[in-house]
C-alpha cells in the first residue's frame, strides 16, 4: 500500500472523530497494570467482530465510500461488485484486546501491526498505522486495548484490516485509472494514541502459535467471511522445505532464474527487486514430497525493503517449519482468484524459520539478521 494520502475532507473527519473520543488521560509508565480499574475491558472477541455481517459487512458502506475499479469484476463499475476493496465506518462502541504478535525490526512489515486476540488466539487482525518504526512503540507480545468507534473496517485486496477511510487517485506515480476510489486507508498516529491503550509489559511467551497445514489453509471457502477469520492467524507449517519457484500468472509454479542476483527479479533470493513498483515477491515452500505441485505448495511473501530480501533461499535439503501470518491478496476483478495463489504466509523476519539437515540449522549470514 502506498503512503496514505488524505484528502482535506478525510481528515477533518478523522481530527473530529478524535476529538470525540477522549478514552482517558495517558499513563506516566506509557501502559496500565493488568488487572487494573484502569485497564480498558473487551466487549467482543476479533472473531465476533469479523462475524458480525453488520459491523464487517461483505462490500462495505458502497453508497459513502464507492470501492475503487479493481473491485469490480472485469474492472468495470458497471459490472459485478466483488468486494476486492471496501470501507465501513465503525460506530459502535466496541473494544477488542490482543497481543501484538509483529515486528517491523527487519524491515518485511511496514506501517501495520498485526494482533492475535487474547481470550481467542485463533483470530487475528491487521491494523494499519501511518507511522514508521511502529516496534520501538508496540513491541512484539505488548498486550493492547483497541477502542474501535471513529476507526474503520475493510478490505485490502479481499484481506480485512483496520483503518480510516482513504481515497485513492490513482496517481502513486502510476496513473491507474483502476485504483481510483475509496479504500482502507492507515491511521495517522495521533488518532491511533487515541483509540488504543498498552495494558501490561510485552511478554512475548503468551503469543500462541497454531500449527496448520498447507491443506487446511486452501481448503478454506471462498467467501469474505472465512477468508476473514483465517486471515492474520499466526500460525507453523511443519515439515517444509524451499522450492527454487514463484508462483506464475495461472496459479501454477514458476521455476525462478538460478541466480542469486537481487537485481534478477527471478533470482533465488527472498525479494529480489521490483524496480520501484514495490509489491511482495513470493517464494515457495512445499511439503517434504518429492515432488514440488501447485496443491502442496505454498509461498511467503516479501517486500524487497526487507533486511534480509536479499539472502539466498534455504536449499531444499534443509527441513523444518515457517512460521508466520496467514495473508490472502485478490487485487483485481479482471483475473480470477487461484486458489494456489491467493494465500500467502507473512513472516517477521529469517526467525521464523526453523530448518534442519539432520544435525545443522540453516542460517543465513549474519548481516540479515537486525537486532531486535
């Protein structure tokens, strides 16, 4: 996502909103005891609030805030809505609590935080925040409060996130008339000061990691509602190892170049360049099979600003697990969604990875490794 861009009358609303809403006065430690008076109390779970179709509706408020082209089948507004984009105003006073379960230390997450729900840590959500550095503020395992009135719900790519309201021209230096119209947008940090409060010290052996299978994320149903409630989950895929593919514009594996140049967009290297346009490249992992196919395999995605973008993938005699987050991207009606291709896991950084042969673990060089 490009950096966010208001329009005047976006952010006046946005400053009116916070004005509204004064959730107490700031703590001198930065945080509130656990257990406290003080401590801001959930009144639903991340998953009731992405089950509930009249907070978290399919397409959104259409009539306030028209989706931008690509959410229409064949690009066209006349046709088809396919709910690719969305905006809801949230309205209702609800508050959900999580724990910060991302960092943006090496560089792969970029103005988002991800939360793992505290009583269900099943259910996720991406929050996008307009500020830089967000891991010196909400550290990975920081227990948050997040009051949702003045805020919005929607749908980036077919991926729920929290947000403001944002309208896209179409100009972030490509003149694509598709991406005009409204989308989620990142909220300016000082309207998110507002809205969410540090309950506790990070304490990251309270983040629960569940275990999936490739299987079980594809077999996921198509529809916005159970994309929703496995999106952001942070969970381990067992028994895996790297495959030198990306995935193709069908949905089937393409074998990348051989090299280990990062400015051979097909090296194989984590991100290699994108020459500016920025999306995530993926690169594939596969169950232990001796065969790598589009059904059991899947990618992670990075951005090529990541610190370790550039180091070589793992050779596939090194075994072992990926952890991250479970990510979907749907971008644009004029193509169908392959299943094979839409999810995607979101990884932190090289920690994530856990893989052995026999006795050694693979490890990159040092220098991709950021201090944390």
């Amino acid at each position: 996502m490009k950096t966010l861009k208001y329009i005047l009358s976006s952010a006046v609303v946005a400053v009116a909103l916070t004005a509204c809403h004064t959730y107490g006065e700031p703590q001198e430690k930065g945080y509130v005891e656990e257990g406290s008076a003080d401590e801001w109390k959930a009144t639903m779970t991340i998953g009731e609030f992405l089950s509930d179709p009249t907070l978290f509706s399919e397409f959104g408020d259409v009539d306030k805030y028209p989706p931008r082209a690509r959410s229409y089948k064949g690009d066209n507004k006349s046709n088809e809505n396919l709910g690719l984009f969305s905006v809801q105003d949230i309205t209702a006073d609800i508050t959900i609590v999580g724990r910060i379960v991302s960092t943006d230390v090496p560089g792969n997450i970029y103005k988002n935080l991800y939360i793992q729900d505290c009583a269900n840590p099943d259910y996720g959500i991406k929050i996008a925040v307009d500020a830089g550095s967000l891991g010196g503020m909400y550290p990975i395992g920081q227990k948050i409060a997040l009051k949702l009135k003045g805020l919005a719900i929607g749908k980036y790519a077919r991926m729920p996130q929290i947000g403001v309201p944002y309208y896209n021209n179409g100009k972030d230096g490509m003149d694509d008339a598709g991406k005009v119209g409204w989308e989620i947008g990142r909220i300016p940090p000082q309207v998110f000061k507002e809205h969410v409060q540090l309950i506790g010290q990070p304490d990251k052996s309270k983040i629960v990691v569940k275990t999936m299978t490739i299987a079980d994320i594809k077999a996921t149903a198509n529809n916005y509602k159970d994309i929703a409630l496995l999106s952001s989950r942070l969970v381990k895929i067992e028994e895996v190892r790297f495959v030198p593919f990306t995935w193709g514009t069908d949905g089937e594996l393409s074998e990348l170049s051989g090299t280990y140049d990062c400015s051979d967009n097909g090296a194989n290297t984590f991100a290699p360049t994108t020459n500016g346009i920025g999306y995530p490249q993926s690169r594939c992992f596969t169950i232990d099979k001796d065969t790598a196919t589009a059904e059991n395999s899947m990618a992670i995605g990075t951005s090529e600003f990541a610190k370790f973008a550039c180091a070589p993938l793992p050779r596939g005699e090194y075994i072992g697990s990926v952890t991250g987050f479970v990510s979907y991207y749907y971008d644009r009606g004029k193509y169908d969604p392959v299943n094979n291709k839409v999810w995607s896991l979101t990884i932190n950084g090289l920690e994530s990875l856990d893989l052995k042969n026999g006795a050694e673990t693979w490890r990159a060089e040092e220098v991709y490794y950021p201090a944390y």
